[in-house]
C-alpha cells in the first residue's frame, strides 16, 4: 500500500526518499530479471536487497510516525483522505 501524505519542511526530503526507494526496488526487480551476465545479476541483486532494507525501514519509520497504516485500510483511507483535503486547502503559490 502506497501512503499518502501532504509535504511539508519535515516531511518533503523523507517523502522525496521513500518515493525513489519504492521506485528503485521495482526497477532493480525489473533489471535482475533481465540481466545478461551472471556477474550483471548478482551486482543487480545485491543492490535489490539493499533497497527493500530501506523499504522496510522508511516504512517501518513511517507507521511509528503514523503516517502509514498498513494493516487497517479503513484507517489508512481516512487519513489520505484528511492529508488530501488538507493539500486543497494549502493557498496556492
């Protein structure tokens, strides 16, 4: 589950961070299936665990921040939709 949440000062760089990681381990799951050396795959691999580690950190820092609730969709849903809201009514620069 992807969550949510509207940037602000302390929020935007870790924000920024989850985003790339979430994006890389796609990419790196991606490029370890199409590897064409075994020397390229393990390089690719390697590099693929050590993203989902911070995955699993970031995400794990976000549900103690109560930022993401993974396991209570109904509680996840209601806060996007409290972090959206909030967005809309951020004055426009």
């Amino acid at each position: 589950m992807l969550c949510i949440f509207v940037e602000n000062t302390s929020t935007k760089a870790f924000k920024g961070t989850y985003i790339f990681i979430y994006s890389g381990v796609r990419n790196y799951a991606m490029a370890v299936k199409k590897a064409g050396t075994p020397e390229i795959k393990e390089i690719l691999t390697r590099h693929l665990v050590e993203a989902l580690d911070m995955h699993e950190q970031i995400s794990a820092y976000m549900v103690e921040k109560g930022w993401c609730h993974t396991w209570d969709t109904n509680e996840q849903i209601t806060l996007d939709l409290n972090n959206i809201n909030t967005g809309l009514d951020l004055p426009t620069l």
